[in-house]
C-alpha cells in the first residue's frame, strides 16, 4: 500500500502584481456568506527577520473576516481569524 499527499488545486486569484512600497488598494470587493476571495501579489522588502511589515487591512468588514498569507508553495506562513 503506498500513502501520499492529496493533490489540491490552485485556487484562482487576482494577481496584483509586484507591491511597491507604500499603498496598494483594493476596493469595491463585495463577499458574502462563505465566499473566499483569492489575490496574488510579490513583494521584494517583506521577508523574515528584517524590519518590515505587511498589512493587510479589511475596511467595513462584517461579520468574520479571516485573511491567510500563503508562500509561493502553497505554504500558510500567517494567518488571522
């Protein structure tokens, strides 16, 4: 008997391309119930142990928002419930 990982497939996502520093926006996304809402981007400042920070802000959110950041390898690397 052989065991292996299950095999998922990429979700589809908005690609906002490479973050500048300073302010991207994203607006007028309107989810409801359980939708799951998927967006791409790289950065070239935001890595570990260096003092820098990405934020990740939901405006006018209702209900329970929850956001994930994901490595290139599908790796959950933050997470806020």
């Amino acid at each position: 008997m052989t065991l292996a990982a299950a095999a998922y497939a990429q979700p589809a996502a908005t690609d906002l391309g490479l973050l500048q520093t300073g302010e991207t926006r994203v607006s007028s996304i309107n989810v409801f119930g359980s939708t799951i809402v998927w967006y791409q981007f790289q950065t070239d400042g935001a890595t570990q142990g260096q003092d820098t920070f990405l934020d990740i802000i939901t405006e006018a959110a209702t209900g329970d928002s929850e956001i994930g950041v994901y490595d290139l390898f599908g790796n959950r690397i933050a997470n806020d419930d």
